[in-house]
C-alpha cells in the first residue's frame, strides 16, 4: 500500500516506517522534526517538512502523497508538560489532528490508524486492562488522544472512514537501525541504561512503597518492533476498532533496573525519590483482542530480550541521533 506516516521521523514512526518499507509498502513521512530527527527516517522512504501551522499545509501534503492509508503518530507526549501546558497538547493533538482527518476524507483515504495511548484509561478498576474499561483519564495528554479516538469514531460513523487505534502501554528497544531518543527523555529503559553508558552515576526510583511485590511500580513492556507489526497488520482491509497493545506481563521498576544490569554487565545504583502524582502501582495490558482478530503474535514478548536491543543501540549511538 501506499501510507503517510506523521511523526515518522519519531521513535516509534521511524521504526514502523522501517518496518513497512521493509513488509513492501510505499511511504511517505510528514514530521516538523520538532520531537523528532531527520537522520531517523528511512531513507527509502520520502520526506516532507511538516508546517502544520500553515493552512493548509497537512492537506497539500495528503494531497502529494495520494496515500491509501495514513498512520498517525505525530503528538506531544510528555504527561508532566500537559499538566503545565494543556493548551499546547490540545492545539497539537486534536487541533492539528482534525485536520489530518478532514485530509483524509478530502483526499480519499479509506485506512486511518492511530497511535494512542493507555493513559486514556487513567487508572484502571482492574489488570490486565482490557479496551472495554471506563476512560477516565486523569491529564491532558490522555484526554487530548481520548478527544482524537472519538473524532475517529464520529468520521466512521458519518464519512466510512476505516480506522484502527492502538492503546499503547511501554513501547521499548530497538531494531538495529532506529532507537530510541529523545530530547527530554521521560523513558524508564533509555534512563536506566544511562549509567552503564556512563552518561549518569545513578537512576531514580519514584516511589518504593507501593501495594506492589517490591513496592514499586509495575508496567507492560512492548517491543517496538510488535508494536510496528500490529499496525502493518491493521492495514488489512476490514479491520477496525480499538485495541491494547500490550505483552500482559508486568515488570517493576527494580525488575527492568536488575535486567539492564544483567543485560549491561554494570551494577546501576539507584536512588528513590517520592511518588509522582498519578502514577497508578499497576498497569498492565490484555492484547487479547489484537491477538484474536488481527493475527497478532509478539515476537519478544521477554524483558531481557527488549532491554537487549535497546542496550545495543545505544552503545552503537551513544549520544542518539545527530540532528
């Protein structure tokens, strides 16, 4: 198929762009580079300078591709900024986004998939999560994707639009080509691996005295490349709706912290902080439903295994990308 990717140039659109390309489809990435990093885009696949300020400016580039399908990556993500700056996640992630999806329909296009999130459960009344959960998120950023997921479901329900939205849970590692950087850097792994790079002497725990085994928090892992594979998968005509994407297991913060240094072969202090607000002691996903109805089968559903790629890239791009 022919796909338009935003924030393709992104740590999780740079490698479903990979992952595409490689699957034989044709793509075209639309990023302003503000989060992401030209050097991260494929470069089998075709670029566009995103201006999504300028009118106009995403519906030309639509218009350019003549796309088949669109994945829509691009959002700001950082829950503590959106509860500093609601107005910024708004603007961005359902503004910017609506016309995305007035493109879509101007253009054609029959497949829209989706990058969301579990925040827009907020904290969940039961784990393993599953999509028929209340929503009740608890920040802007959960309500901006929760606002998108109910503009999608308003655009099927009067244009036909076609769409699949993935409530992501940890997305980590790497292939050997794209990892994961990014500017502000919120991500447990990429933090914790930190210190074996010798970037920092310790990492920080935020919250020890949680109802959890160890007293910290527990959190789904994914790997980067299942969580690509499910969105190629969801390119297959007919298939709709909202699904988790998750491994359904869960790993605590001194769990991941022990596996990079097993995985390193470097001891990695760690110091405990307070709790930070909202930070719920357990969430963990059931991909059930993806795994049934779209064919989905991780394929490193292991912690070591998804610590070891994101390991090897970094020590082979120790200080990210270059631009």
């Amino acid at each position: 198929m022919n796909v338009f990717v935003t924030g393709g140039a992104g740590y999780i659109g740079s490698v479903c762009t990979e992952e595409l390309l490689n699957a034989g489809h044709t793509v075209t990435v639309y990023d302003n580079l503000s989060e992401g990093h030209r050097s991260a885009v494929d470069p089998r696949a075709r670029f566009i300078l995103g201006r999504p300020e300028e009118a106009g400016d995403i519906l030309q580039a639509v218009q350019s591709a003549k796309p088949e399908a669109i994945l829509h990556f691009a959002a700001h993500a950082l829950v503590g900024e959106s509860m500093t700056n609601p107005g910024k996640y708004f603007h961005n992630n359902v503004a910017n986004g609506l016309k995305l999806l007035d493109a879509a329909v101007e253009t054609g296009v029959n497949k829209f998939v989706f990058s969301s999130t579990c925040a827009t459960y907020g904290p969940p009344d039961r784990v393993p999560m599953t999509e028929d959960l209340p929503q009740r998120p608890i920040n802007p950023y959960g309500e901006s994707k929760l606002m998108f997921e109910r503009m999608l479901s308003w655009f099927q329900q009067v244009h036909g639009l076609e769409f699949v939205a993935f409530r992501y849970f940890n997305a980590a590692g790497a292939t050997e080509r794209f990892g994961e950087h990014h500017r502000v850097e919120t991500h447990l792994i990429p933090n914790v691996l930190k210190v074996p790079l010798g970037q920092a002497t310790q990492c920080e725990i935020f919250g020890t005295d949680y109802p959890t085994p160890d007293g910290t928090c527990i959190r789904d892992y994914i790997h980067i490349v299942d969580l690509a594979q499910a969105h190629i998968l969801a390119l297959q005509p007919g298939k709709q709706g909202f699904f988790n994407l998750g491994n359904g297991d869960g790993y605590s913060v001194r769990q991941v912290i022990e596996t990079c240094e097993q995985v390193s072969g470097q001891s990695i202090p760690a110091i405990a902080r307070p709790r930070r607000a909202g930070d719920p002691p357990k969430l963990v996903a059931s991909a059930e439903k993806a795994v049934r109805e779209l064919g989905w089968k991780p394929q490193y559903p292991k912690l070591e295994d998804i610590i070891r790629t994101a390991w090897a890239w970094h020590r082979k791009h120790p200080a990210g990308y270059p631009d």
